[in-house]
C-alpha cells in the first residue's frame, strides 16, 4: 500500500497536514501522542501495520498537531485551540460525525471534543492516557515536578539522538531493535525539534480535564497497558470510572503506542467497538506450496556463452518464470542469480513438476509442498 496523500485544513490561519486512508462507512479520527509525523510514520512496519488495520474497516482520518510533523511549526496553544484542529480536519474531508481515537497526550483533545461536540462525535477511544498530567493529593498518578524537569532536561540534551533516545524506553518490545532505533530518532527529530518538544511537553503538563469526565456522554471505550510506566493503568481506569457508561480494557504488557506490541488484541477491542463485529484472527499458520526453478548446468552454459548472451539469457529467464507462475496463486516471486522461486498458499499444482516450458532453456522445476508455513513468512 502507498504512503497517502498529505493534505492541509486551516484552522484559523494555521495548516495543519491530514491524510485520509480507507473507504469504510464510519469516520475514524486518529489523534497521536506527543508529537508526531504523519509521512515518517509509514516508514516503520509495525506502525504503518496498524494503520492499514484501522483503514480495514474505517474512513480513517488522522493528522499531525500544530507545532509538530508537517503541520505549520507555530506557537504550541491552548488544549481549546489544538482541540479545534480537530474540527477543522472534519471540516477539510466533509466528516459530519466520526469515532475519536486518541492515544497518550491525544486522548485529552479527544474527550474535550466529545464534551464539546456531542452530536459530532459517534464515539470516544482513548489509549494510553491520562485525565491530568502532574501530581495532585487527589490524582497521585502524576509525575512531580521534580521527575517532569529530569524529562525536559532529557529533552533538550538527547532529543533525536539514537544511542539516547528520550521516549524509547516507554517501548520496552522494541528497545533492542537497532532499525526500531534508527527510526525513532528520526521520526523524534522530523516531529519536532528540541525546543518546539519541550514547549509541547510543558503545556501537557497544564493538561487537567478532570471536570469535563461526567459531561461526555459518547460511547467510551478506554484501553491501557498494565505496565505502562508512561501512564499509570490506574489512571485509565480513572478515566473510565468517571465517564458514564465508559468500557474499560487492560492488556498484558509494557509498552505505551498502541502499534507496539501486541497491537492485534488493541485492534480486535476497537474494530469490535467501532462496527460490532470482533474481527476473526489471523491464522498462524497456513498450508503453502514452493515452486522453484534454476538452470541446468549454469557453469557449463555460461562459460560456453560468454558473459554478455549469459546476462541475456538470465534476464529471459525471469519474466518468462513470472508469466509461467502467473496462473498460481503465488504470495512471493524471488529472483537469485540462475534461480527463480514462487511461494504459493494452497498445494502443488498437478503440473507444477513437469514445468510446461516453451523455451530452449534446459530447466530444473520442482514443487515442494504441501507444507504447513507460518502465516509470518507469506
């Protein structure tokens, strides 16, 4: 699947760059965390995964705030005016009602605006997030301002730094993966740069919508982690005690994005939220057939040849081999060197090992299967 078009809605005098994916019949706004960026994203297969996923079953609708990605890099403002951006994204793609979905820092905006707009928005989801940011002696979840300094400071020294990285240790699945790694510290300095992260981390810090809970009266459904150190699970079933009728799911696991981890189980509660159907799981394994051909006798043909009518010969090979496995249902076609293979789900053709060949090149086919493959190497 390609990376979708960037678009930009005005809200007021800023743009703020959205992309549309999917053709589904209900409206999903996605609202991320900290910060973000809506054309990197799609660079990490996990996270472009879970994407695709919501776009399975949704109009789904998500954008980088202002201040971050590819939105104009203005003044962070008020939660209010960043809540705005929201409807003016609905706005842009002529979304009259739409699921809200926001995770961490986005799942505040998301609640102010089911608050707000009631008959615009169908439903509430939030992931990973908090009703206040700071400690308070009646919300003792929150960070100190001791502990939200150390994190400003890790900000303006590591930002973006891959043998530093300051977000990644809320990631805990990932933290050993080196191209994991190499991503995030490009995805952290694209989304923003230090100074624009830490004006973004302080005015998280003034986050309190604790006042608003009762108010929304939206179908809620309220996700979190059980070892989340990012956010507290106590603070998501906070969350979900003080919004009337809200449902509240705890996973197993640490990690704090949503597209981490175990994000099929995250996807079945919100698939099954949004259209009422729980999605059936992929299979872990599926009944697969390999078909592979090579070159009899490559050396002897090639010294024989000489190497420019052997490259020519190699380069025939191959899409005859593609036109020839077109009739099979095949998943993956591999080219190396004399050798071409074709990975296809089901058993072997009765004709896949006497390869109907019209060609004068003397060739090995063979079929191997059935075998029971595991559905990650399809």
């Amino acid at each position: 699947m390609r990376q979708p078009e960037t678009r930009y809605a005005k809200s007021g005098k800023v743009h703020i760059a959205y992309q549309v994916i999917g053709e589904g019949p209900i409206d999903l706004v996605y609202v991320p965390g900290f910060t973000s960026h809506i054309g990197y994203a799609w660079e990490f297969p996990p996270f472009a995964r879970f994407l695709r996923r919501l776009a399975a079953f949704s109009r789904l609708i998500w954008f980088d705030k202002r201040g971050t990605g590819l939105s104009d890099r203005v003044e962070i403002a008020s939660l209010e005016q960043r809540m705005d951006d929201v409807r003016a994204v609905m706005e842009a793609v002529g979304s009259k009602r739409a699921v809200l979905f926001g995770q961490s820092e986005g799942g505040p905006m998301c609640a102010l605006f089911a608050a707000t707009y009631p008959a615009r928005t169908a439903a509430l989801i939030m992931f990973a997030t908090f009703a206040r940011r700071v400690w308070a002696p009646d919300y003792p979840w929150g960070r100190t301002a001791a502990q939200r300094q150390r994190r400003c400071d890790d900000i303006e020294s590591k930002w973006g730094q891959e043998s530093a990285l300051v977000s990644v240790s809320s990631l805990p699945s990932l933290v050993g993966d080196p191209h994991f790694r190499q991503w995030y510290a490009n995805y952290e300095r694209f989304s923003a740069s230090p100074g624009a992260a830490i004006t973004i981390f302080r005015m998280n810090s003034a986050i309190d919508i604790r006042h608003i809970l009762p108010a929304i009266r939206v179908p809620t459904l309220v996700l979190h982690r059980a070892e989340d150190h990012s956010v507290h699970v106590e603070e998501g079933r906070y969350l979900a005690g003080r919004i009337p009728g809200a449902k509240f799911v705890e996973f197993p696991g640490g990690d704090h994005d949503e597209w981490a981890g175990d994000s099929d189980a995250v996807l079945a509660e919100v698939e099954e939220f949004v259209t009422g159907v729980r999605p059936a799981p992929e299979p872990d394994r599926v009944l697969a057939t390999i078909l592979f051909t090579d070159v009899v006798g490559s050396t002897e043909r090639a010294t024989a040849l000489g190497d420019r009518a052997w490259r020519d010969l190699l380069e025939s090979h191959t899409p005859r081999f593609a036109e020839r496995s077109s009739s099979f249902v095949g998943a993956r076609s591999i080219r190396q060197a004399t050798a071409c293979s074709r990975l296809s789900t089901g058993p072997p053709a009765p004709c896949a090992a006497r390869w109907p060949w019209s060609t004068p090149l003397p060739l090995w086919a063979s079929a191997c299967g059935p075998e029971s493959t595991p559905a990650s190497a399809r």
